[in-house]
C-alpha cells in the first residue's frame, strides 16, 4: 500500500469520525502490533490514527488530491505481488525499514 505520514498534531477529521472501525493483529514477530482502521459502513481503508502516538498513516488512496511529496522508498519487497515491477532505483527493503527509518511508536 501506497501510504505518507503526517505528526498527529496535523490531523484531524473533518467528519464521519464516528463510522471509524479498527482491527488489532495479534502480534507475530515483535511488537508493536498491527493495526488497521477502515470505515465501518463501507470498509474502505482510513488514515491509522492514534493520539497517542506521534504519527497518523494516511494510505495515499485517499487523499483527493496531489500530496506534494513523493515516495522515498519500497518496503515488504519480499512480498510484493508477483505481477508488479519496481521500476525505479529507490531504496528497497525486502521487509521493514531499517530500525533507524522507522518512524517512532511512541
């Protein structure tokens, strides 16, 4: 998924905050867990937003317009789908990026 990243401080919902669902993973490998939120009447995914931590993951299919930046990075190369081509020269991670790239959890 095609996602940027803003401070939560520069988020906040315009409206249909109430339809918010989200689904906590158990956690596989190491924490923290994976979470997802996706609205509740239609399941479309939704900006992961947690007051608590520092950042919002907004999937960039949702946005409406041109964000202004640009990617940066592939990560979970590993499992990408196998009919799609990375066709740029960025940096390319087969799972996460590295600890130091990561952006804080808390």
């Amino acid at each position: 998924m095609a996602a940027l990243a803003t401070r939560s401080s520069n988020f906040a919902w315009t409206c249909g905050e109430d339809l918010v669902s989200s689904y906590t993973a158990p956690v596989r490998e190491s924490p923290p867990a994976y979470r997802t939120m996706f609205c509740g009447r239609c399941g479309s995914t939704l900006p992961l937003f947690d007051p608590e931590r520092p950042f919002v993951v907004i999937p960039a299919g949702t946005l409406d317009g041109d964000p202004g930046v640009r990617p940066f990075r592939h990560i979970f190369v590993a499992i990408k789908a196998p009919w799609h081509e990375i066709t740029d020269t960025l940096p390319r991670f087969n799972h996460h990026a590295p600890p130091e790239q990561r952006l804080p959890v808390k």
